[in-house]
C-alpha cells in the first residue's frame, strides 16, 4: 500500500471513528436537561435567592447532576426582584437555552409576570418561593412547592383565640401575600369569636414600620398580627422592641415568615415567645430534617436553611422525579409528571396536588425558644395535610 493509500484509509477510519461517537449512547447521554433558575440574588430579598440556590445545588450534590440519562444544567440568573428582568430572563431562557423547566421567582409579582411565557411555551415552571394563593391559577403549567399565605394564616386564627388572645391588629406588607395572610387570618379569626380591631398595611418596599407599630400600640390590642416578607423580620422585630410595644404586653404573632430561621438566631430576647405559624423550622423533628439541615449548614458555610430552601430543594425534587417519569421529555408530559407527586420533605410529608398544582403539607404552630444556645422556631402543634383554602373559593 503507498503512502497515500494509507492517508485515505487512516482517513476513513477516523472518519468512522467519530461517526460511531456521535451515534454511541455516550454522546447521547451529552445532552442536557436544563434547568433555569431565576432568583432575586441582589437587593433587599438576597438571602431568598442565596437560600434556594444553595438548597438546589445541594439537591444535586446528593441526586447526580444527571436525569434519565441527560446531564442536568442548572442555569441560575439574578432577576434583582424587578418583575420586568424576571420576565426578560424567562423569555431568554425559553428561546435561546431551551430550557425545559423555569424555576424559582421569589416574589409574587416575578411568579405572575412570568406566567404568559410558561403559557405560550408550555414551560413547566415551579414556583419555590412566592406564596399568594392566586399564583397557580395565572397558568396551568405553574407548580408550585413553596406554601401559601392562607395555608400559614388559619392555623394561627384558630390557636389564637383558644389562647388568651381575642383583640388583634393585624399589619402586613401591602402586596398578594400580606393580603391574603391578612384576609384568611381575619376572617378565621373572627369566625372564631375573635376580633380584628384595625387592618394595617404597610409598604412592600423599603418598610418603615415605626408609625405603623405606634398604631398598634395606641389601639392596646392582645396581639399584633404579622405578615412581612422573608428577610424582613429582623427590622419589624426590633422597631417592635423599640416603640416598646413588648414592655407594654401587646404580643406578637403571624406567619413564620418573621421568625425565618436564616435571620431569627440574630433577633435576640425580643424574639423569644413568639408564636407563628407555618410549614417549615430548621428544628423540625425528624431524621431526614436533622441529615438536610446538617448538610445545608456544611455546604454553606453554617448557614441555618429557611423555609425558603426548603421550597427550592423540593422543587428540584419534584423536577428530577417529573424528567425521570418522562425520560428527559418537557412540555405537557414534564408538567403531568410533577402533579400528584407524594413524598417525604424536610418539612414533613408533601403532596402536589393534580387539580391545583399546589402544594399540600402539615402546618405547624411553633413558639420561639432557645436551643442549646440558640433560638429556633420550636414546633408545639401540627395540623395535617393542609391544602390552600384559598382554592375553595
Ligand atoms: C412572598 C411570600 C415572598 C412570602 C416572601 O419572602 C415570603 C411572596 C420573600 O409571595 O412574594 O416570605
């Protein structure tokens, strides 16, 4: 054989070569199962982004970073909580990324501006974060795996009055979710015997709670009801403690997005007693809860997960079981694959209901107390398998 004989067989068989690569299950298994991730990663609700980032490459560590034999991307962007960049990101992610499912929105107004791209692209897209009941009506292809507010808010009308506490003010940040705790709450509460004296709402943005609080403390109410956004608590708690509204034995209570384990430990004794109501505490009971929190805390450098991790893990939870059942397949057939989805959570069991597309999951009245040196959210009272009773409507 000449020389150049030789060339052209070499050729050929490497030609070969790539062709057989190129075909071989290894190339396939190349293909990736993107996963867009749009959280607020700046600005005032960070540590919401920060959380369910790191709750959702935790989720990875312990999972693969491969699903019905796809390797998973996870492509995560800041939306800075501006709807419009929220909108904007989902729409680059859909055309130019092909992702097969949007996830995060940490904010109602994120989650309900995005809603029209899941729609007209049939995304899947899994709400971690944001909790106004209405959210999951604005698309059928929005699941979510947070909680909502009206989940949060009766479990607490119904402890309350049984409890010495029959006059309350409620205030609450002036947006879905503060509207919704403030509704569902009065309403239970007042069905209950119990009475809502004033309805205060406070601005969403760049709160300033003092006047508000001084209100509360003119109107000597048993309690103060409150609903603020995760992040937000610190500030209310200790304007609560300055206008000195403790000393002057008005209580305070609300959803646990006050005493949100990421910033309760820094809150110090005004914190202390403080009953809420919710579906998530780092000091949950049980040994998927002790191996989650544990886990957390290595990756993250001690940080405590929220509630809001708990959203973001879960969701990648329903996400990978969702592209298992379908093999890596999106659209319609992804988003049936995440409905109905039963399984054990940190928080305790969880259920995505098929008709809502909701999450359902235990409610917890907790009281805030000190652990070993450390102040957590400690759960005293369990109601089962709540489902929004905003979907009753
Ligand atoms: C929302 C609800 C946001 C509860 C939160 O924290 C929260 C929302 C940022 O639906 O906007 O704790």
């Amino acid at each position: 054989m000449n020389l150049d004989k030789l060339m052209q067989k070499r050729h050929f068989l490497t030609s070969l070569a790539v062709a057989a690569a190129l075909c071989s299950p290894s190339a396939w298994s190349q293909e990736k199962f993107k996963i867009g991730l749009i959280l607020p990663m700046t600005g005032p609700f960070a540590s919401t982004g920060k959380q369910i980032e790191a709750a959702a490459k935790l989720y990875m560590a312990q999972n693969g970073d491969t699903v019905a034999g796809k390797k998973v991307e996870l492509i995560v962007k800041d939306d800075t909580s501006a709807p419009d960049v929220t909108k904007r990101i989902a729409q680059e992610l859909v055309v130019n990324d092909k992702v097969s499912v949007l996830a995060g929105f940490g904010l109602t107004p994120l989650a309900l501006a995005t809603a029209p791209i899941a729609t007209q692209s049939k995304t899947p897209l899994v709400v971690m974060a944001a909790a106004t009941s209405s959210i999951t009506e604005a698309s059928p292809f929005i699941i979510r795996t947070s909680f909502t507010l009206p989940q949060a808010a009766v479990g607490l009308a119904d402890w309350a009055p049984k409890n010495n506490i029959k006059k309350v003010v409620t205030l609450v940040s002036d947006y879905g979710p503060g509207i919704d705790a403030e509704k569902y709450f009065k309403d239970r509460f007042t069905f209950n015997g119990g009475q809502v004296i004033d309805t205060l709402r406070v601005p969403m943005r760049n709160p300033d709670f003092a006047p508000f609080l001084q209100k509360v403390r003119d109107a000597k109410p048993d309690a103060v009801y409150v609903f603020v956004p995760s992040g937000a608590g610190a500030a209310l708690m200790k304007q609560f403690a300055e206008r000195g509204l403790d000393k002057a034995g008005i209580r305070l209570i609300g959803t646990g997005d006050v005493t949100d384990d990421d910033i309760l430990n820094g809150m110090g004794e005004v914190a202390m007693g403080v009953i809420t109501s919710h579906h998530y505490s780092a000091s949950h009971n049980s040994p998927l809860n002790k191996k989650f929190v544990e886990a957390f805390s290595k990756a993250n450098a001690g940080l405590r997960p929220n509630f809001m991790a708990v959203g973001g893990y879960d969701g990648m939870r329903v996400i990978y079981e969702a592209a298992k059942a379908t093999k890596g397949v999106g659209g319609q057939a992804l988003l049936d694959a995440m409905k109905g989805q039963v399984f054990e959570s940190p928080r305790g069991p969880v259920f995505i209901d098929a008709q809502t597309r909701d999450v359902v999951h235990n409610i917890y009245i907790r009281k805030v107390e000190r652990v070993g040196g450390q102040l957590y959210n400690q759960e005293f009272e369990t109601i089962k398998d709540v489902k929004d009773p905003g979907k009753s409507r």
